[in-house]
C-alpha cells in the first residue's frame, strides 16, 4: 500500500526554469509533509516542509505547495541550478500517534547545463 | 546544525553472518528509526524506537533484526543472519518528538553488501 507517491521517476530541466516535482498521498490523516534531497551514497537530507493548515511555504529558491483536497503537494524549484541535481523525496506523517514517516518513492532531477 | 552518525559508512559480510550497524542519534531526540534503501529503489521504513521499546516495524522487519539502544547515546541495528537481499543502504534517523511538526534527520548511511 503505496500512500505516498510520485509519480515521475525522472525529470530534466534546463539550468534556470522552473523545476516542479509532484506528490499524491493517499492518507488523509497525514498532516506535515516534507522533502528531502538525496545525493548518490548519502543521507536524504531536509529540504522544506508544510503543515496541512497551509497551502503554501517558501525558502529561497524552494517552494512548497499542498492542495489538500486534491491530497497532492508539489516542490518548485526557481531558478533550477545543476547543483540541484539529485533525487527528491517527499515524506508525510500523521497524527497517529507512531511518528512514521513515509516516504515516496522518489523522483530524479537532473539539471542541464 | 546537529548530526546523525552512522558507522561503518561500508560493511561488506558473508551470507549467514551477523552484522550490526552503529547510529549515534542527535542527543536529546527521542524518536530513532531505520530505513533502509535498496539500489534505485525508494527509501523503506523498517522499525521506530521510542522509550527503549520498539513503537512500529515492518514486514521487512522479521525475526532476523533486532534494534537495541544499550548505553543511552548509540542506537545499533542488528541482523542475525544476513541474506543476499539485505544488501542495501541504511539509514538511521532521529526526530526531537517535542511535536508532530518536526524534519526527520537522517545519517550519512551504513552501505551494506551481502555477499
């Protein structure tokens, strides 16, 4: 049972646009979302999160945006630098009470020069 | 910014052989978990700790991995008897566990071939 899910396992951009990278969940309980970076042989590490009471947070070149109704979520990165090469996760828990975090399965951004 | 410390960053072991892997979570985090992610595939929760009891696992969690926190400060995960499949990457990861709106931080990794 899949309840996070991206959908895009790769995504190209030139260097300067707008990277965007999806998210669908299926678990209305879920009530913080994050995402996270994740190089080749290193730890995933924090990007930005979101509480279900917004619907939008930004940091710098990162934005996040949730659409509850439609239980998706969505990173823009602007403007895209190859440095932003790399896969990106997005993660959701709930208030269960067990602090799970769940991950997506990924999707691979790759920033062209 | 405070670290997760996974040690080693490599283990390579035999088929049927035990390994345990060594997390030094942040200090005053409550929350540790392991995942693990196997080559190209998604990141994978295998078992939450809280209070010095195991709080979730999953199925990948069976009878041949056990978590233990034995002296405050490490938090090891152990496998009894490696398979072939077990080769992956692992992750230790903590979270302070004051509220639900928190970023989990994760450690470098521990790269684990069975071989």
């Amino acid at each position: 049972d899949q309840q996070v899910k991206q959908n895009s396992p790769s995504l190209s951009v030139q260097e300067g646009r707008i990277s965007i990278l999806n998210c669908d969940y299926t678990n209305s309980m879920f009530d913080y979302f994050l995402w996270y970076k994740k190089y080749p042989a290193e730890g995933p590490t924090f990007l930005i999160s979101i509480s279900s009471i917004k619907d939008k947070n930004e940091d710098g070149r990162f934005t996040v945006f949730l659409n509850k109704s439609a239980k998706h979520l969505s990173l823009h990165i602007v403007p895209s630098q190859p440095g932003d090469s790399a896969v990106y996760f997005c993660a959701a828990i709930g208030l269960s009470g067990t602090y799970k975090y769940i991950f997506g399965t990924g999707t691979r951004l790759k920033v062209l020069a | 910014e405070p670290e997760v410390t996974q040690t080693p960053s490599h283990q390579v072991t035999q088929m049927g052989q035990e390994v345990i892997l060594r997390c030094v979570p942040i200090s005053n985090h409550l929350y540790f978990y392991w995942y693990r992610q196997i080559l190209g595939q998604k990141v994978e929760f295998l078992v939450s700790f809280y209070n010095n009891e195991i709080s979730e696992k999953s199925e990948i969690f069976d009878d041949q991995f056990s978590v233990e926190r034995p002296d405050g400060s490490n938090f090891t995960l152990k496998i009894r008897s490696t398979k072939l499949e077990d080769s992956a990457m692992y992750f230790c990861a903590s979270v302070g566990g004051g509220t639900f709106n928190e970023k989990l931080f994760f450690g470098s990794g521990t790269q684990l071939s069975v071989l």
